[in-house]
C-alpha cells in the first residue's frame, strides 16, 4: 500500500512554489507509506538553484558545456563533506557538492561513467540514485515529513515533481530500495503496487549485461523501461511493453525530462487520481493528497481508465 504522486506545472509562474505544493501532497499519503520515501524534482538552469537555501555549497563549477545534476545517496553514514574534498581533489572545479544531512546532489562537468568509477573506489558505500540535465533525487528511510524536513524539500523549486511513500512488501527497508528509480539519465519511476514475475524478468536482464542496485520489484520494471527507451521506443511505447512483459498489479507514475505518464494494470487494482487544470496536473493514489493543491474546486478530476497510458508533455 505505497502512495505515488506526480505534479506537471503548466504555469511558470508556479515553478518558485513547487516544492510548497508538492510536501503536503507526499505527507497526505504517509499512511499509505511510513517505511521511507523518495522525491524526484525536475527544473531548469542552475542546478542548486532549485535546492533551496538548506544545505552547504562549495565552491561553483568551472565548465564550458552542459551541467549534470548526480544525486547520490547510501544506506551507511557518510561524510558528505569529505566525499565533496575527495571529489574535488579528483576533478577540480568541474565538480560541486551540496551536501544534506544523509545525501548530496553534484553538479558536474565531468562525464557520470567518471564519477561512478571514482566513487567505487573512493567511497564503495556511495551510490548514484539518479543523473541527468533537468532532475535532481533524493530517498530516505522514514515517513515521508521527515525525509521533506530533511532536505527542505518545501524551498525547492522546478517545473515537475514524482515522489513516492513506501510501505515494503517484498524487499528491505533501505535508501536504495526506495523509490523513485532512475535508470536512465532523466528518467523517473514510482510504483504502487508488485509484480510477480520480476525475478524471472531480472534474471533475463542480468544475463544481458544489466546491473541492480537493490532486489526491489519495481527497479526491474524501471530497468526494463529504460532499455525499451534505450531500443528506441518513444514513453508510451516503453510503458506498454512493461504491461505486456510483466504480471502484476500496479499504478505507475513516470517522468522524463519533457513529460510525465500514468498507468494502471488491466484490473486497476491500485487506486490513482488525476486533477488536470491549465495550471497543472496532479496525479496521486487518494484524491486527499490533491485537496490542498489552489484551483482544485474547478479541476478536471478523474481515475486513469486500466491500461490506458496518460501523458502530458510540459
């Protein structure tokens, strides 16, 4: 019984205020989730920007070309600081931290294949939760108020929001099992819900050459999106080709950097509700989570149809 929510802003007017609209969202669902949850907040330009003012800053980026944002989290305790001294004394000033209490999102000149090596070594307890131009991810363990007090998420700013509240069913209660999955530069992935083939499905991966970071159900499906995206198909292509390859009951919440995308399974098993207004669209497992969200009286409100792939493009 997890709660996934998605937040699409039409208006750019709402973008300073997307992190104000999107905690109380997350924390109406923290019944639904109290083992731990995780936040995935797209937005444009300076990646620290969009952070807000709660957390430390090194010293800016020197780069020529695109900035990526790394967003790295561990299951053990870590010196933030020290991982920002190692990296930097790796790679100058093509990397800048800013550290939170029990995570960190770089922005980086260097290349993401660069960063991964370098922290393998350095710091093998350290993991990349997500990477790309536009998104910028934070998981913990705990209700979902804490993780947001945490990481402040209630300043921070962007265009688009996923975020997911876990209660775990089949796999442990850690950092890395939490969602959301990113497996590919930009991609977003929340889940309500289990799929029971994924083991025999993960395996047929793993023999193809793909890694896991955790024995989470919904990374497989999340890995098995992003190749079918890798092979060419465009969201909803890729979305379909999860519901015909995997068994289960699910509502998935999926972003990329230009788009957001709902899906229930053939039974619509697990609840969703999508508020459409020329300001926004809402998507969220219980319409309370939606109640607060301004113009919401003169909302387009309605359950997503079973196996029909809802997509917005921003």
């Amino acid at each position: 019984m997890c709660g996934v929510v998605g937040l699409l802003l039409k208006d750019p007017g709402l973008e300073p205020s997307l992190g104000s609209l999107l905690v109380p969202m997350l924390e109406a669902l923290g019944d639904r989730g109290p083992d731990s949850s995780g936040i995935g907040v797209y937005a444009d330009g300076d990646p620290f920007e969009a952070l807000g003012p709660t957390s430390t800053v090194s010293t800016p980026v020197s780069a020529g070309g695109p900035v990526t944002r790394v967003s790295l989290g561990s299951d053990r305790d870590i010196d933030w600081r020290a991982v920002t001294a190692d990296l930097q004394s790796r790679f100058g000033s093509s990397v800048d931290v800013r550290s939170f209490t029990t995570g960190a999102v770089l922005r980086s000149a260097s290349g993401v294949d660069d960063l991964v090596d370098a922290l393998r070594t350095l710091w093998p307890d350290v993991r990349v939760l997500g990477a790309g131009r536009a998104v910028s991810v934070v998981k913990d363990t705990g209700r979902p108020e804490q993780t947001c007090r945490r990481y402040g998420i209630g300043a921070w700013r962007g265009y688009m929001a996923v975020a997911h509240t876990r209660m775990a069913t089949e796999s442990a209660v850690t950092v890395l099992h939490s969602h959301p999955f990113v497996p590919a530069p930009d991609l977003c992935v929340v889940h309500n819900g289990s799929f029971s083939n994924y083991a025999s499905v993960r395996r047929e991966m793993t023999a193809a050459g793909v890694g896991f970071d955790s024995d989470n159900d919904s990374e497989v499906a999340a890995r098995f999106r992003a190749g079918r995206l890798a092979a060419g198909d465009d969201l909803e292509e890729a979305t379909r080709w999860v519901m015909k390859e995997m068994d289960g009951f699910f509502t998935l919440v999926i972003a990329t950097d230009r788009a957001m995308s709902v899906v229930r399974d053939a039974f619509a098993c697990k609840p969703a509700v999508v508020a459409e207004t020329s300001a926004y669209v809402a998507v969220a497992s219980e319409y309370r989570a939606l109640a607060e969200l301004p113009g919401i009286a003169g909302a387009n409100v309605f359950e997503p149809q079973p196996e029909e792939v809802y997509t917005w493009t921003r």
